[in-house]
C-alpha cells in the first residue's frame, strides 16, 4: 500500500498547473508542475533524500539547475 500522507512535493511553477496523466490504467493525473522530467534532478533529490533520511533542504536542491559548464555543479537559478 502506498503511504498517502503527503510529505514533500517537486513544485516547479514554471511549468504550470496543466494536468499530465502520469498511469493511465488508473486514470491518475497531476499538475506539470509536480512532474520532474530532468532525469539527473529527480536522481540528486533521491540520492540526498536516501543519503540524510529527511525532506530538509529538497525543495532548495529541486531548484537548482544544471549548469553544462560546471561539470555537473549546480548554479542557483534566480
């Protein structure tokens, strides 16, 4: 079972409140806003989150963006 209490969530307002069915079998939408799809990104957020157990400080590396230059470093966007 999944745990449905809501504990952290990506927000990225850029991308606007349109729905996106992410499991069409079950008809389950979200808002473009809540949907990372920068592979890298979603895969630095898990990592912190497996590496310190805690949601503390996703939201501040959610966003963060790439910089090609910096070898994957981040720059603050902003």
């Amino acid at each position: 079972m999944v745990d449905s209490v809501l504990r952290w969530e990506y927000d990225d307002p850029t991308r606007g409140d349109g729905g996106i069915c992410i499991w069409p079998d079950m008809d389950m939408k979200c808002k473009r806003r809540n949907l990372c799809t920068v592979v890298e990104k979603v895969v630095r957020i898990a990592k912190q989150f497996f590496e310190t157990g805690s949601y503390e400080g996703l939201t501040e590396l959610s966003l963060r963006v790439l910089d090609p230059t910096s070898e994957g470093q981040h720059r603050t966007t902003g």
